[in-house]
C-alpha cells in the first residue's frame, strides 16, 4: 500500500471550494463510515539560493571520521535493538 495518495481536485468543483471554504487545517471526509483526514499542507516558498547558502555553509561540518563513527553507533543501535532475548 502506498503511503501517500495524491487526487487532483478540479479547482471550481464543490469540493474545492468547500475546502476553500472551511477555516480549519483538518478536515475529516467520511465515505460509507470509513473516515479520512486531510491535512492542509501551506504552499512553500522555496529560495534556491538561501538554500545554497546554507548547503554551503554546513557542508564539512563534519569530518568524514564523525560521520562513520555515528553510522556505526546507528547501525549498532538498530541491532541491539532488534535482538530479542527470550525466556527458554
């Protein structure tokens, strides 16, 4: 099952303007007593170059040595936590 699903809304349908409509950011559709939220998501104003900037800025931060060393503590972390010790 994917985990996003993306439906087009034509924009001067009813259902369009009855999310226009509502002043909330959930609203709750209910289909033969299945109930499904949307979520209003706000539009995203990207600025590619502060967004340079900042790769720029913090690329190197750290040293390939600390970014290996917290892999491994990840990576153990994750086996650690899937061993399982049980009763005999």
């Amino acid at each position: 099952m994917p985990k996003e699903l993306t439906i087009e809304v034509e924009p001067d349908s009813e259902l369009a303007h009855a999310f226009k409509d509502a002043d909330v950011s959930n609203i709750t559709i209910v289909s033969d007593g299945e109930r499904y939220r949307l979520i209003r998501e706000d539009a995203m104003d990207w600025d590619v170059s502060r967004i340079r900037e900042h790769f720029a800025r913090f690329s190197g931060f750290l040293t390939e040595r600390e970014s290996e060393e917290i892999k491994d503590m990840i990576y153990h972390a994750r086996e650690a936590g899937s061993e399982h010790h049980f009763a005999e």
